[in-house]
C-alpha cells in the first residue's frame, strides 16, 4: 500500500516487467522481432499443443461434473444467499458477455477461410462447407465458455463463500492455504495479468485491424500501420476519458445500444439473406457439431501433422485462456448467489447459443453467395486479408454503405468498452482483489494495453499479438488446471460439512432473538430498523459483545481477535491448529419489505437486519434488538455447535487433510 496507489506492490511490478520483457524484443529488435516471436510461437504449440488441448477437454468435462454431480447444488455465496440479479437481468448479462470484437471480425472471415482451405475437405465442395461450419461453431463453442466457467466459478465460489478477494490467487486457497499471500499467488495474479493484457490486445489489434479495413472501403484510406497506430492512439484515448470522468454509466449505456445494434445487424441479413436456408443450416450445423465434438476436442493431427491446427484451434484455445480472468471477473461478478449448477448451464449455453445462430447468419450466408452471386469473388476477397471480410460481404447485400458504417462503429465501440473495463480488471487483480482503486491506476492499465497492441503491431503485426498471446497463456494454463483441482476440494470439503450439520441433530439449536421479551420481539416487527439503527446496533451493542468473548477465549488460550470488514460488517475470529477457525460475524443485511395496501406506498422500501455469517457459508439470522449478553450468549451457542461439528470424522479429512485447511484463511 502506497500513500496515493493501492497496488500489491510485487504482482504490479512483476507484471509491467514481465510485459515489458516482450515490448522490449520490438524495440530492440524491430527488425527481427517478427522472427522472434513467430519462433516462440512455433516452439511452444510443437511442445506444449497438446497440453493447451488437453487442457481445455479437462475444463469442459470438470464444468459438466460440477454441474450435473451433487457439487451443484452449492451456492456462490453463503448457503442463505439470494441471486443479486433477476434470472431475465442476469442471462441477458451473460448473453452480453458474448459479444464482442471477435464476433464481428470472424463471422465471415472465419467460415469463408475454412471454406476455402478446410483441414481435411476438399476447399469449395459440399463437405469443406459442413467442415468450415462445425469447425467454426467448435472454435466458438462451449469449449471457449467452459474455459470461462472455471475461472469465473473459482472466482465467485471462493470470494462469495469463503469471503477472500475476488483475485485469481484466492481460488487456490484449499491448495496453498494461506501461501496464497506469498511468492505462489504473486506469480498466479501475474500470469493472470500478463495473459489477459496480451489477450485484450490481441482483441484490439484484430479490432483496429477492421475499422481501417472499414474506413478504407468507405472513405478508401489506405490500410496500414499509418492508419492503424493512431487509431489505436485515439481509441485508447477515448477509453481513457471514459476512466478519468468516470462515465461509466455512458458507457454501459453506450455497449448496451452496441448489443441492440449488433443483434439488428444480424436480424438484417437474416431477413435479407437465405432466410429459409439458414434455419435449416442452423440445425445441420447443431449436428455436425455435436456430431464431431468429442473428436475434435483431442484431435491435434497426432498423425497427419498441419499447421492448421496451430494456427486455429491451438491460437483459439490460448486467446481464450488468456482472456479468461477477463470474462471470468465480469460473470462472477453478476452470478453472487446463483447455485453451481445455474452458473454452469448459463455460462456454456447461452452465449454459445447465441454465437452459434450469429455464426450460422453471417457464416453460412457468405457461403450462399459467394457460390452464387459472387462467384468466389468474396472467397478470394476473405484469403487475401480477413479484416476485409465483412465490408466485402456487405457489398452482396442492400443499404452496404449504411451497413459498413454501422459495423465500423460496433467494432469502434467495442474496442473502447473492452479497454475500458479490462483496465478494471487488471488494475484490480494488481491491487489485490480491491476494486475502489484510484484513477491513475486505470488510466495507466488502460494506457498500457494501447501501448502493447501498437507495439506489437509494430514488431510484426496480428502474427505479433497472436503469438505473444499463445506464449502468456501457457502458464496461466497449468494454474487454471489447480483451479480445477481446488474447486474439487473445497466443494467436496463443503459438503461434507452440510453431511455433519444434517447430522448432528443432538447439536444446540440456534435461537434467533433469543431471549427478547414478548414485547420487544413484536415491537420488532411493527418496525423496521433503519440503516443507521442497524449500525448503531452493531457498534454500541454487537462489537463490544464480540470484543469480551474474544478477550475471554484469548486469556483462556485461544487467541482471538475482532476485525472491521467491507460494508461496516464485523467478526469475531478465533484461528485454531488442526481444526477450522471459528467465524461469527454480523453484517447489515437490507431485506425487502412487502407492500400490503396503496397506503404503504410511503413506507420504507428495505428492512434493515443485522444478520449473522459463519466462515462455513451457513444459514444467518437476525439479531437485530438482543442485548450485550444475550449476544454474548448466542455466540456461545455458534462456538458449541462449531466444536462439534470440527471434531466430526466426516469433515476433518478430504484426501488427508485437516478441514480447516480448506476454509476461509485468517485477516
């Protein structure tokens, strides 16, 4: 912590320099820095593409046995804990969260390239367009979201259940224990900082890629490095205004109009296009993509070795990998109290879903017409430069001019919202899971992904930012792969826990408001506590109440200590060897409160509570109106009811290690 920065001073330094390492190769190669990282790429994907496509068939099926097996029923959240968003709100998150300048670049250009030179088809039969649609919708699937879900899961189980920062490392907690806060988790924030700063780039380069492709066709600039570089100049630029005046809302508002604009384009050729044809496309493609899945998920041409796979699949898995702290860190974010199984089945089949349909519209279109219409003109077009793509596509359909401006502006704009809120994400993995950091802090993250997508344009072009993106991802493929390992764990930990509680029917019943007069308790009910009368409450009445049993256990040989924590909440914590610690919190909760009749309309909107949390993720209540003793007495109640349930067999091992191993650390 520094007087103005709020950084983790060895993962921010260690990250800048580690990115610094790759932009130095441009500078001090600049004529050899295109042969420098063609030559790592190729080294990595000829002794590590196996692993990067191993990897991903083990994300998937752990996303499949989170969801379908008994972990499902688990909560992002304490046991207790409602979804913050409704379902509509939320899967119209997601479905957002599918967007992006990927889509707009690929839509054509990808089917049309495999189309013209599929991996095993004949380029320009029938079956190099079925070829060119499976591979597509596998390349965009549900591999590419499962690779999401694991991080975004980890992020969420273990910063909403376990109440630890919602940072990459915390996700390890079950493995490392409390080594998280050392050399092992600075290097797991850094790899995740370095692979989503070369993923975001990457993004920005295809982006700025398209927009002079667009400008060349509509205003016939030329398309080049004298173009591009001060478009990424001034787009950063205007993502970095964004950060300084605080306009987030603008845009949020700005990328939802994108979202609505974006669908309308895609309606657009619909209605325009082979309408009939592509409802029966979409179905085929369904199918020869089911069709092909499990195959494809390990074919790395083991034996009829092509440069295809590297170039494709392995890139697509590495670009994934290395934008997942991105993604993961948004979907968590929206997912607080969602069960694993919701979380699973959302995140893998509604963006999907969507890119599927988005795929088959633009996809199997520039297939209709550039073996009609075009007469392989668009084919052509595509394998000369990709970028050009979908202007050239636009050519073939009505209103092109209105049309090309509009996908001009889509990519422009989600340039803008991708820089802006990667420079969140980064900016916040550097400070250590904090999210209120200071301006600066944005701005020189944003700043910084400018400079790394202009420098390796630079330093040899798309070829550049793929291949620095293929060699970030590595590392941070074997620490998603612990991320699998510690979900495993902590789920398992957590419900053999439940498996105790269930048990332990003898156990001291907890009593909420116990000991309240008659009186008291229904006065409590015709009045709802404001937010200052809960915190009122908690200082006057919970903190004093918590600092004399934690003095009390302290002289009997139990060190314990109570600590402030976010949103005004405050906890009692006991730290114990070989058992899990002992956790009773109270937070302000806000409740809402039912409107039986027009006259209430006056009325408060919320109840305030002040409710209780366990380390456990266990049910809370309200101990809103006890007095000193009486919380005093209810935390002995919680102590006794934990002592039993530490010293029960069935939590005290997961695969030979004590349970308190894979629990909450102590802050």
């Amino acid at each position: 912590m520094f007087k103005r920065f709020i950084i983790n001073p060895p993962v921010f330094f260690g990250a800048v320099a580690t990115i610094g390492i790759f932009l130095a190769i441009g500078v001090v190669l600049p004529d050899r820095a295109s042969e420098v990282f063609s030559a790592l790429q190729a080294a990595i994907l000829e002794s590590f593409g196996w692993l990067y496509l191993l990897a991903v068939g083990i994300f998937l099926a752990a996303a499949l046995l989170l969801c379908l097996g008994r972990y499902g029923r688990l909560k992002l959240g304490p046991d207790e804990s409602t979804p913050d968003f409704k379902f509509t709100s939320w899967i119209a998150m997601l479905f957002a969260a599918g967007m992006g300048i990927g889509l707009m670049f690929y839509a054509v250009g990808e089917p049309m390239t495999h189309f013209m030179t599929p991996p095993t088809a004949q380029p320009r039969s029938v079956a190099a367009m079925r070829e060119a649609m499976s591979v597509t919708f596998f390349h965009w699937g549900i591999h590419a979201w499962a690779i999401y879900a694991i991080v975004g899961l980890s992020l969420g189980y273990f910063g909403y259940r376990y109440n630890l920062p919602l940072t990459i490392r915390s996700g390890l907690y079950p493995l490392l224990k409390e080594r998280i806060n050392g050399p092992i988790g600075h290097a797991v924030d850094i790899f995740a900082i370095v692979g989503t700063m070369f993923g975001i780039a990457t993004s920005l380069g295809v982006g700025v890629s398209q927009i002079n492709a667009g400008l060349n066709y509509l205003l016939g600039l030329p398309i080049g490095l004298e173009v591009q570089l001060p478009l990424i100049a001034g787009i950063t630029a205007l993502a970095t205004i964004s950060v300084v005046t605080g306009l987030d809302k603008g845009i949020r508002i700005l990328s939802e109009t994108n979202l609505v604009v974006a669908i309308l384009l895609m309606i657009f050729v619909l209605v325009v296009g082979p309408t009939a044809h592509l409802f029966r496309d979409f179905v085929q493609n369904l199918g020869l993509y089911l069709d092909t899945l499990l195959l494809r998920t390990f074919n790395i041409y083991a034996y009829e070795p092509t440069p295809w796979v590297d170039a494709w699949t392995l890139f697509y898995w590495a670009w994934w990998i290395s934008w997942s702290p991105f993604v993961g860190m948004f979907i968590a974010r929206i997912s607080r109290g969602r069960t694993v199984r919701e979380f699973i089945t959302a995140v893998l089949f509604i963006p999907a879903g969507f890119t599927f349909f988005w795929m088959t519209v633009f996809g199997n279109t520039a297939i209709f017409v550039d073996t009609g219409v075009a007469a392989g003109a668009l084919g052509t077009a595509v394998a000369d430069d990709v970028s050009v793509g979908l202007f050239k596509f636009f050519e073939y359909l009505p209103f092109s001019g209105l049309t090309s401006t509009l996908a001009v502006l889509l990519v422009g704009i989600f340039f803008i919202t991708s820089a802006d809120s990667g420079s969140l994400v980064v900016d916040s993995i550097a400070a250590g899971g904090e999210t209120q950091t200071t301006t600066v802090q944005r701005v020189f993250w944003c700043a910084l992904e400018g400079v790394v997508a202009a420098s390796l344009l630079l330093a040899g072009g798309l070829g550049a930012l793929q291949s620095a993106t293929v060699a970030s991802a590595l590392p941070f493929t074997f620490v998603m792969l612990a991320l699998v390992w510690s979900l495993l764990l902590g789920m398992r930990a957590d419900l053999a826990q439940q498996q105790a509680h269930a048990s332990r029917q003898h156990a001291p019943p907890a009593q909420p408001a116990a000991g309240l007069t008659w009186q008291r308790r229904l006065a409590l009910i015709l009045h709802a506590p404001t937010e200052a009368e809960v915190d009122g409450f908690i200082a006057a009445q919970v903190r004093p109440a918590l600092e004399q049993v934690a003095r009390e256990l302290s002289a009997r040989g139990r060190p314990s200590h109570v600590i402030e924590e976010e949103g005004g909440a405050i906890a009692l914590r006991s730290p114990a060897e070989g058992v899990r610690d002992f956790i009773y919190g109270v937070s302000r909760s806000a409740q809402p409160v039912a409107t039986l009749s027009p006259l209430d309309a006056g009325k408060p909107e919320y109840r305030y509570e002040a409710r209780t949390y366990f380390s456990s993720g266990g049910r809370g209540y309200d101990i809103m109106g006890m007095h000193r003793d009486q919380i005093i007495a209810d935390v002995l109640v919680q102590f006794e009811r934990y002592l039993l349930l530490v010293q029960s067999p069935a939590t005290q091992l997961v695969h030979g290690a004590p349970e308190h191993e894979l629990d909450p650390p102590s802050q």
